[in-house]
C-alpha cells in the first residue's frame, strides 16, 4: 500500500510540474505563436477597477507576480487571512460570505505569497490520494481513475487560491475516521470541513434526507435521530463557530446570510439561459447532463424504492466501521447533494449558470462517485449504459444548439466542454478496454488537458471572465 501511495504522490507532483513547464512555455511568444496561439485567443482587461473593458487579445500568457495572483474569490480569501473579518466596510460586507478556514491554513503555513497555489494543489493531491485509498484501494482500475480525477478539466479550480482543496482534504480525512471507526477523527474533519466553505445547508439536507429513505427501509425511529444527530453534531458544530467569529466582528448573527442582499439578484425561471462565461458555460452544461440530471434521477429511484421495498428490520451505524455500508452511504449522501444543487440553482440562479461545475466537480462528493461509478455499474448492462450516454449527450447537443449564450460550439472556448465528454467513454467503459489502450488514451489526454488548465489559470491572473 505505501508504494502506490507513494506512486499516487509523485503523480500528483509530475501533473504540477508539467503544469508550470507548460504555463512558462506558453509565456513565450515563440512557443505561445506557433502552438495554441494559432487557434485560440487571450483576455485582456484594461481600465479602472469600476469602469474596466474586456477585450479578445491574441498573446502569450502573463506571469504569475504577487499583484495578479489574488483575483475573484481569492481577493477576500487573501483579506481573511490578513485580519480575518477587521476592518470590513459596512456598505461592502461581501467578506462575511467566505468562511475563514482556508485563509487561517493559509495564516498558519507561513506561506505570504503566491506560492500557495503549489501548496493548494498539494492539498487536492492528497485529498485524492485519500478517497482513492478509500474507495479504490483493492480495485484493477484505482491508478487509472486517480489519474483522470487530476486530469478533468474541473481540476482546474485546484490551482487557485480557493478553498476547493481543503474542501476536499477535509472531507477525506473525517471519512478516514469513518473507515478507521475513530469518530472524533470524523468529528475534527467535519468541523474543519463545515467551516470551510458555505455548503453546509446543502451537507445537512443530503444527510437528513438520506437517512429518511434508510428510515422507510428499516423503520426504526430511535435508531434514526441517533445516526442524524451523530452524522450532522459536527457540521452544525463548525457552522455555529463560524457564526460565532462572524458575530464578533460584526455584531451579527447572520452576518452571512446578509451578504446575500450585495449579490446580483438573479431572478426568473423563464429567464435566458446565460453564462459569465464561455469556458464555464461549456463545463456547467456538462455537468448538468452528465451529472446532475442523472444524479436526480438517481435520487428519485431511490427514494421511490426505498417507500415500496419490503421493510428491513436490521438497522447499520454509520460508524461501526463497515466499509460496505460507509461506501453505499456516502454514494448516496453524495448523489442528493448533487440533487440539492441543482434544486438550488433551478430556484435561485434565475438560469443564470456561472460556477455550477464547481459546485459539482469541485467537491468531494463528486469524487466519492467517481471512484465508485465503476462498481456501481459493474452489473449493468453495456446497452444500457450506451443508451445512458447518447441520450445525456443528445440532451447536451439540443441544449447548446437551443440556448441563445452557446454561440458558435466549434470554437477553443469549449476544449473543456469536449474534454469532458470524451473522458465518459474511458470512464463508463473502461472494464472493456484492454489496459495498453485505457493508458495510451490518458497519454493522449494529457498534454491537452494541461493546456486546457494552464488556459483557465491565465484568464484568473488576467482577471477576466469568471469561469468558477
């Protein structure tokens, strides 16, 4: 085992360090020219901070300095980590809406530069050494989905300076203590996890309603609110300790929840679907044909089965240890957060999509499904997955070609969007190839999906379209 964790590690390293080899190559005229340059452009970003213009600019890509690095969302991680929540403006509280976990690892690491995007993705790294170990550990086909899972376009979200891989890490290290029946190891990771990003709400549901359809399946009540109440303490530990530290700068107990009132109001179910970009625009519609929608789907059989299945007498815990009952939970705690998501997108986003991949192929929970999609479907007919796979992909071609925001689908904007769909067929279909052909596929992959990541990297330091 300490070999291939050790293989997993050093991937993980090769991936980063073909990364920066790329992104500094294409910092070359002469390599930006006669390579990428000759079918994409860049975004430029000109003006003042209110009045600004974006323009399409075809040169190489920028340098990473201390002055660029910090744009989006990590601008306000940066000021937490600086002074936590001192100091805010009270006409601009947008700083309350980001939870101070991951600006205090930052704190604590020393790390007082853009060098934290290396520790970041060192994060994400063992993140998914972790879950893989977990989920895959006995499994022919553990290598090959841990080398797609840091490949995935979405992956690239790990390279900035949020809080996506403590996300994660954290996630990982409280179901270690699942598997290791070493509850407060779980308690200390949820805590950390719920008070690193805002999720917390969608967390509870996915729990809660997850153990309701195990409820109808055993019935028993007592058994219920003890496994709820285990599962859930030390998320609504983390969540209050965040509104604690909120309450202390800002003498508020909801200081979160008021932030929403400083965001744009995105409101009207019939609206125009719309993007904040084009590279984003492409990866969300992915994730709602070939995630979020089956995940639904998913949730709704389950439900569905769970009410008219013959009841079952005998009760699990969560944690006794059972690795087979931890796994099936997980699955299907992950499957209604993905369900919860898009629940709150059709209800909120007024169809306005921006950052729906990261909310669900930059979390955790996507990559508990991942690594176990292959057991899962192991006894599924090969018709049926086929069928599965041309009609979400049917349903994505008649998306793009409907929405109005898609424009032209053949054009660099959407390598992602493509990226994506052609790792379905290796990820569905992968017990049929032979391993010589699985691997050369991922050789063929990687040098695009580095580019398609080094791409994404430089519109961030640009400070141009929000892809996340």
């Amino acid at each position: 085992m300490l070999k291939k964790v050790l293989l997993k590690f050093s991937i993980v390293i090769t991936v980063f360090v073909l990364f920066s080899v790329v992104f500094n190559l294409l910092q070359k005229p002469a390599v930006y020219n006669n390579t990428i340059g000759r079918i994409s452009d860049n975004y430029e970003r000109t003006g003042t901070v209110k009045r600004y213009t974006i323009n399409k600019v075809n040169k190489p890509f920028i340098n990473v300095t201390e002055d660029n690095a910090y744009n989006w969302d990590a601008a306000y991680y940066l000021t937490i980590r600086n002074k936590l929540y001192a100091d805010v403006d009270p006409h601009y509280i947008d700083r309350y809406a980001f939870y101070p976990f991951f600006p205090i690892v930052w704190m604590l690491s020393g790390i007082r530069s853009h060098h934290i995007i290396l520790l970041n993705y060192l994060f994400f790294g063992l993140a998914l050494i972790f879950l893989s170990q977990l989920f895959m550990s006995d499994k022919r086909y553990d290598m090959f989905f841990f080398i797609i899972a840091l490949l995935l376009p979405s992956a690239a979200v790990y390279y900035l300076p949020y809080a996506e891989s403590l996300f994660v890490l954290t996630l990982a290290v409280a179901l270690i203590g699942l598997f290791r029946k070493k509850y407060w190891l779980y308690f200390l990771g949820m805590i950390c996890f719920s008070m690193t990003r805002p999720a917390v709400v969608v967390l509870i549901l996915a729990f809660i309603s997850t153990d309701i359809i195990y409820l109808f399946r055993h019935r028993d009540f007592k058994h219920f609110l003890k496994q709820s109440a285990l599962t859930i303490a030390p998320v609504v530990s983390g969540w209050f300790i965040v509104t604690v530290v909120q309450y202390y700068y800002s003498d508020s107990w909801t200081a979160y929840f008021d932030t929403w009132e400083l965001w744009p109001k995105e409101s009207g179910f019939f609206n125009r679907i719309t993007d904040w970009s084009t590279e984003g625009f492409g990866m969300n519609s992915f994730s709602i044909f070939f995630l979020a929608l089956p995940a639904l789907i998913y949730s709704i059989v389950l439900s569905v089965s769970s009410l008219v299945k013959k009841t079952e007498r005998k009760t699990f815990s969560l944690f006794e240890g059972d690795d087979i009952y931890i796994k099936e939970y997980m699955f299907n705690v992950s499957m209604l957060f993905m369900t919860a998501v898009i629940g709150y997108f059709i209800f909120t986003s007024g169809n306005v999509i921006n950052g729906f991949f990261r909310y669900t192929m930059a979390v955790p929970f996507f990559y508990i499904i991942l690594f176990q999609l292959p057991e899962k479907l192991e006894k599924v007919a090969f018709t049926y997955k086929l069928s599965a796979v041309l009609l979400s992909l049917i349903c994505l071609v008649l998306f793009l070609i409907t929405v109005h925001y898609a424009g032209n689908l053949i054009r660099f904007e959407y390598v992602g969007l493509y990226l994506l769909v052609l790792f379905v067929p290796l990820i569905l279909f992968e017990k049929y190839l032979p391993a010589k052909l699985k691997y050369v596929a991922l050789l063929l992959y990687i040098i695009p999906a580095i580019i398609w990541h080094t791409y994404l990297f430089n519109m961030y330091l640009s400070n141009v379209w929000i892809y996340t």
